[in-house]
C-alpha cells in the first residue's frame, strides 16, 4: 500500500512568516493529495487540494504545490496567523482503490506565536 | 453545505455498556467511514461503507459493530470496550462514484473514554 512521510512534525513560526509542510508518497499511482487541518477537540478540516494533473494550486494564503517525477507534495502558508495554529495532515488517495481509501501522514503540530 | 454530524460529542461507557455513535449527511454521498484516532496521530480507517454496504473492515474486533440504515446514516455499535478504545471516533463522507480522485469530509468526532 501507499507510504506518506510528512515533515517536520513540529514547525513554530511568527506571525507573519511563512510556513511550509512536505510530504512524500511512494505510490506513484496516488492521484490526489488533500490537506486537512485539526483544531484541538475537533475533526479534521479540508483546507485544500489537489490533483494530480495539477502542479499547483492557492486559495487565498494558502497553496499547495506537487511535484508527481519527486513523488513530494507540499503545502505552503504565507502571512501565518495565529489562528492558523492547528495540527496539519497531508494525505495522498491510491487511484488502485476504488473506495476513496486515504493514506495519512504522521502530522504536523504548526504554532505561530504573534 | 458540507457538514457531517456525529452524536454525542462525548461518551464516557463502562467496559460492559452497549452504546453507539451515530452520524449523518445530508450531501447526497454514498460512500461513509468510521475512523479512530488516538491522541497525536492520525485518523486510522475501521470500516467504509460504499452504498449502504459494508466494502472495507480493517480487521476491526467483533466489539464495534458498524450498521448504515440508509444513505444518510452511519452508526457504530460498541459493546464490551476496552479502555485502550479510548479515543476520538471521527464518521467522514465522499461522493464515492469510485472512478474520481473524491473529497472526504470529516465530521467533529465522538470522545469515547472507556472506564
């Protein structure tokens, strides 16, 4: 089955900065990539995502960017908030799997302090 | 509107209740999931329902029992938990036409502690 490796699992940055979450998949059958992110108490939340007839895609201060020959995805958060502290969740769907199955990776705790 | 709803928000059982989660979507989906997930990790699949069937369990023990009465609903039945089934128990939903990459919406979770 699909493999995703997400890193760093802890990344802290001031208002204002940028913030940047990679991951990796090692089935080069995965064709879609979303990103959730999980407030504390609550469920994870869709924030975007991607294809993988798309090398890139924003909404807003958020993108995410995939490079398929790499086999690496990456979500990038510009002018972070503190608001945007949450843990973050890449994942990557097996086009092999026919029930939507997702592969997680292991999350990443983001803090911005202001 | 892409909202799952999940009941209760917590559920404190002792090891010999019977009790269950409940959740629903009103997006028209045919595909729903129930998850776990511990504290710091991410969510673990237990069961899809493709259809109102039953398509995937994840070698989940007989003391969660999964029912969907209709396309709508999705329900799991606890029985004799352990206290390592503590954890937040999350429903998600797709559209589930099985051919496309599909979005899968989460609900809030139910907070089960078992005592």
């Amino acid at each position: 089955g699909e493999n995703v490796e997400q890193h760093p699992s802890t990344l802290s940055v001031q208002e204002g900065d940028s913030a940047v979450i990679k991951c990796t998949y090692s089935d080069s059958a995965s064709n879609y990539f979303p990103w959730y992110k999980q407030e504390l108490g609550k469920g994870p939340q869709l924030i975007i995502d991607i294809r993988s007839n798309v090398g890139e895609k924003k909404d807003q201060r958020i993108a995410v960017t995939l490079n398929k020959t790499a086999k690496h995805f990456s979500l990038h958060i510009t002018e972070t908030q503190p608001e945007d502290s949450a843990v973050y969740f890449c994942a990557a769907r097996d086009r092999g799997s026919t029930l939507g199955r997702l592969y997680f990776g292991r999350g990443t705790q983001l803090t911005v302090w202001p | 509107d892409t909202e799952v709803t999940q009941t209760p928000k917590h559920l404190v059982m002792g090891m010999t209740n019977k009790k269950s989660l409940k959740c629903e979507q009103h997006m028209g989906h045919r595909a729903m999931y129930w998850y776990k997930q511990k504290a710091k990790k991410p969510p673990e699949l237990m069961f899809v329902y493709s259809y109102e069937k039953l398509s995937i369990n994840e070698s989940v023990p007989s003391r969660f029992s999964p029912e969907c009465p209709n396309s709508s609903l999705l329900n799991l039945h606890l029985h004799a938990l352990q206290p390592e089934d503590s954890a937040l128990y999350l429903c998600a939903s797709s559209q589930s036409d099985g051919f496309s990459a599909e979005t899968q919406y989460f609900g809030p979770g139910t907070r089960l502690l078992v005592l």
